[in-house]
C-alpha cells in the first residue's frame, strides 16, 4: 500500500506510514514502528503528548 499526502497528526511532515489500526496516514515521528501504530492508537487514553520535542521549532497546529 502507497501512503502519501501529510501526516494526520502533525499536517507538516510527509506521511510514509499508515496505521494498522485507524489506517491514518503518518510521519515516521507519529507512527510506532515496533507496534505498526500511530501515536493517537498506541495512547488511546490521550494521555502522552502526541508532538515530538522537534516540533516545538516548527509552525504545528494545534501545538502549544
């Protein structure tokens, strides 16, 4: 399967991944490669931030 377009989770980067999951399509810093999940899937209970500390540098919605 070909994923492409912006990752679902940032909308910055480009999206290589796709959720085993939820089937969302994501950057390589939004997915779990170990479990073939995104970030949102791995944390079901939302309770880990979602952005990486890179994205702190860069105009992300929706991060503070």
């Amino acid at each position: 399967m070909s994923v492409t377009g912006l990752c679902q989770v940032c909308e910055t980067r480009e999206a290589e991944y796709a959720c085993h999951q939820c089937g969302a399509a994501v950057c390589p810093v939004h997915f779990e490669q170990d479990r073939g999940v995104c970030v949102h899937c791995g944390d079901p209970n939302g309770t880990e931030d979602v952005f990486a500390e890179t994205d702190g540098d860069r105009d992300v919605p929706g991060f503070r």
